[in-house]
C-alpha cells in the first residue's frame, strides 16, 4: 500500500473515534429547549378566604341577690347627708318633726338599739333633742315625724326619754343663733334597757353601759 493511501486511512479511523463517546454511542442530537410558561400566562386559581366566624357575645350572669352582702351599720336619713344642713321642716322654725332616719343590719346578738340626738355647740353645754330606746332589734328605720311612744310598757313599743326641755318627745333645732352641729347617735346594744320612758340621757347612758355592741352617727348642721 502505498504510504499516502495508508496515511489517509489512519487519519479516518481517528476521525470516526473522536466523533463518538465513550463506550461507542453516538453523539445525541441536540434538542429544542423548552420554553417556561409566562407567569402571566399561568392559570390562576382563585380561592375565596373563608368568612370570619365570629365568636359569640358573652353576657353577664345577673347577680345572685342571695351573696349580695347586708348594709353596714351605718345610719343616713334622706332628709339630709352627713355634714349638710338639716331642712327647717324639721327644726322649730318649721314644722318641728322629726326627720327619716334608716340603719344597714346591726351586729350579731343585739337585743335593742337606742338614739340619741343632742346640739354640742348650745351655749349652755351640750342640749339633749331626742332620746329613744328599746328600739327592736329587727327595725331598720325611724319614719318621719314619729309618733311618740313609750308613755306605756306596751310590748315592743318604743321608749322616749326626756330630752333638755323636760319633755318626753323630739325637739327640732333651735339655737339661739350662729351655725350649731346635731348629731344623732346609735347604739345597737346586747340587752333591753329596763327603764321607765322619760328618763333622761344621763340615766339612759349609766343604763347602756358594758352593753354597747356597735355606735354610728349622723351629723347635720342647723344656722339661724
């Protein structure tokens, strides 16, 4: 063979070796890419949020009556507040009757409660204006212009003392002038007082003692 024909026949066979891969496969044709959708071009799929559940409405279970707690022992009257003048209906200026007074729950074991109104700013000391005593124990207020009781031993009546006047009934504010202070004073007391009616403050003071469970007050104030 001659030495160009050998040449040209070596320089094939290189050239067909270098065109295929390893393990004798054939060079794959190359392919069309593949072009990723458009994002605009996707299909959407369109949820609906589901509705807000609404949680329900708590309410307020009304107050059971039977824990409410009992007033305090505290005496007011709606005549007046603590402090405040008293009307003139109830002074002698007025129609000179006694006023509204009412009392929360006393302490455990009172037998009876006794008032007692006095003016410390009188000229001449302290001015006694009403005194009762054996009030029950399961009342709960004084109504206005209270009837006077007590001139007999009546079960369960109440007993007027003698206030500064010598007279066994109350006695409104009266001051000979200026501004004067009234209180009325309650004593829930552990017995029955076992006086006569018309006894006066003193005595009625010397009587309660040892037996006061509990004592409130209320202040009203009188100008003339």
């Amino acid at each position: 063979m001659k030495p160009q024909v050998l040449f040209a026949f070596c320089l094939g066979i290189l050239l067909l070796a270098a065109c295929t891969f390893p393990g004798g496969g054939a060079v794959p044709a190359p392919t069309e890419p593949v072009e990723a959708p458009s994002i605009d071009e996707a299909p959407v799929e369109q949820t609906e949020l589901p509705e807000p559940t609404v949680a329900p409405a708590v309410t307020e279970s009304p107050p059971d009556s039977s824990m409410e707690e009992p007033m305090s022992f505290e005496l007011t009257s709606t005549a007046f507040s603590q402090g405040e003048p008293i009307p003139v209906k109830y002074s002698c200026d007025g129609e000179d009757i006694s006023p509204p007074l009412a009392w929360g729950d006393p302490p455990e074991g009172t037998q009876s409660l006794a008032l007692i109104m006095d003016d410390p700013d009188a000229p001449v000391g302290t001015w006694d204006h009403w005194i009762l005593f054996n009030i029950p124990a399961d009342m709960r207020e004084l109504q206005e212009n209270l009837p006077i009781t007590g001139k007999n031993q009546d079960p369960g009546a109440i007993f007027v003392g003698n206030n500064s006047w010598g007279r066994a009934d109350y006695g409104g504010p009266c001051p000979p002038g200026g501004t004067h202070r009234y209180f009325f004073k309650l004593y829930a007391l552990d017995t029955t007082i076992s006086l006569l009616p018309g006894v006066n403050k003193q005595g009625l003071l010397a009587a309660m003692e040892g037996s006061v469970l509990a004592e409130t007050e209320l202040m009203g104030t009188f100008t003339r």
